[in-house]
C-alpha cells in the first residue's frame, strides 16, 4: 500500500515506531513518526532545524542576488523543497501524506507572504507552540515538515507530473515582480520645496496599459500554479490554441501594452515603468521559450 493510501485508511492508536498511545495530531509526540506512516520513517523536522533552514535559505537569496535561489527553487519544489530546506535535509508534505509538488510550495510560499503581516512574527512563531510545529502559512496551505531522509518515497510515490519548463520559471517570477512594480513610481515631478508629486502603475497616465499588462502577468502565472498543483485537470489547448502559444501571446501582449503606455506618456517617467517593462519583456520571453520547446517537441 503506497503512501498516499496509507494517508487515508491508515489510523492507529499505537504509534507504529514507539508503540506508544496516539492523540490526535500529525505526529507521534514522544517519537516524532507521522502518524499516517505505516513504515514510520517519515518524521517531523525539529524546530531548530527549521530556524537553520530559514538562516540557510536568507543566506543564499543574498548571496545569489535572488536570481540563483529562483532557479534553485524550481529545481528542488518538485520534491517539496526550498533551497534552505534542501541544504538542511527538510521536506514539505502536504497533511494527506501526499507530496507537495511544486504548485503546492509555490502557493504555500505566497501564504507566508501574505501572512507575514501578521504583528509579532506569529506566522513563523506559531510553530513553537503548534503540536505538530505547523506555522500558520502551513496550517493554511495543508502542509506540514519533515525530515528529508525516510521521507522519500513520499515524493516517488506522488504525483509529480512533468518537470517545469524553462519558460515558465521565467513566467513566475516575472509575474510576481511585475505586480510588486506597480505600486512603485512609474511617473514622478519634482516640486522643488513642494516636495516629489508621483503616480504608480496602477493610476494615470495610461493606466488602462499597465492595469491590463499586470492582469495578464498574474493570469499567465496562475495557468503555471494550477498545472504545478495537479488538482485541476487543464485542457491541453483552448479552442484548438495550445498553451504555450497562449502563453506567448500574452507575454508579447503585456509587453506592447506597456510600450504604448510608454509611448503614449515618456515625459517624467520613473524606475517602476522600466521595471515594468523589464518585466513584461521577460513574460514575452517565457511565453517564447515556451512556444519553442513546444515546436522542438
């Protein structure tokens, strides 16, 4: 019986390592096994494992410049990791005994974010106290973690799926920063002792462009989530247009919308607009990439 049954049917009130009585939680707590184990390899990371993981993963973002830690990420999320974690030897499994495929870490990652606004640090705090070590972005995403050795077969048993494109590693992270842009200055004046009057990418002048540009962006990088997360079936095209020629459309489509709002509006303008187009100009270029693999295929 694999591992992703084992998470369904298997429930015991005996651990199956130490033999010990179970309460209701994801782990054993006098052993560590997760409880949905029935070979009892898989055992939850500890929590000073988890505060040199998330050192080990800021280091390498400042170290690589954000750039290598991008390509790393998409390299090690098929088997439920971040660089931090990989180096340290944790994994990411979802609460069913499923694996967290790439898809799932990207979306768990963004929780984090998102609930990184949180007073106090609680998200990342929560683990201390939580039972199962869980922080609240795991608690949201259905996730927990555990050690990376024992825990393997969890991957090779799960549904992976085909590996990422190039194309759409570029298509994320192009996404994302293009959306975090537009709330930066795209135009700006001077004032002198008036001070520095400026707009961002989500108001005038032109701001139907970017608006529409920003809205491509996060729709492309959400066809990239949902075929990561392999919960939704997709068709392979949408009236007979395959994706990745969907994909370079949008790309060069987000691009030429913030050209014309370029061209239309060149006076005063300031580095959010240049990040911008920077960044539709790498949704074109992962929209492209895509299109070639698919006509080398």
């Amino acid at each position: 019986m694999n591992m992703n049954a084992n998470a369904k049917v298997f429930a015991s009130s005996e651990c199956i390592s130490c033999h010990r009585p179970l309460p209701p939680s994801l782990f054993c707590p006098y052993c560590g096994v997760f409880v949905s184990d029935r070979q009892g390899t898989v055992v939850m990371a500890s929590r000073l494992a988890r505060l040199g993981a998330a050192i080990v993963n800021a280091l390498l973002m400042i170290c690589t410049l954000y750039i290598g830690w991008i390509i790393w990420w998409f390299i090690v999320a098929p088997r439920g990791q971040n660089p931090g974690k990989a180096v340290v030897g944790l994994r990411v499994i979802r609460t069913d005994g499923h694996a967290a495929t790439t898809g799932y870490m990207f979306v768990r990652g963004l929780l984090g974010m998102v609930l990184s606004i949180v007073p106090f640090y609680l998200d990342n705090l929560w683990l201390l106290w939580d039972k199962d070590a869980q922080t609240l972005h795991d608690k949201a995403a259905g996730t927990v973690v555990v050690q990376a050795r024992g825990s393997e077969r969890v991957v090779a048993e799960g549904p992976l799926g085909p590996p990422p494109r190039v194309g759409e590693i570029i298509i994320l992270p192009a996404a994302l920063v293009l959306f975090i842009v537009g709330f930066l200055p795209w135009y700006s004046v001077d004032l002198g002792p008036f001070g520095t009057y400026s707009h961002n990418g989500w108001q005038s002048p032109g701001e139907m462009w970017s608006i529409l540009a920003i809205l491509v962006g996060l729709a492309m990088a959400g066809v990239v989530v949902v075929k990561s997360l392999g919960t939704t079936a997709i068709p392979d095209s949408v009236g007979g247009i395959t994706w990745p020629k969907i994909h370079a459309g949008a790309g060069v489509l987000a691009l030429v919308f913030l050209l014309i709002k370029f061209l239309g509006n060149h006076d005063y303008t300031a580095i959010g607009l240049y990040l911008g187009i920077l960044s539709a100009a790498a949704l074109a270029v992962g929209g492209l990439l895509m299109l070639a693999e698919e006509s080398a295929a």
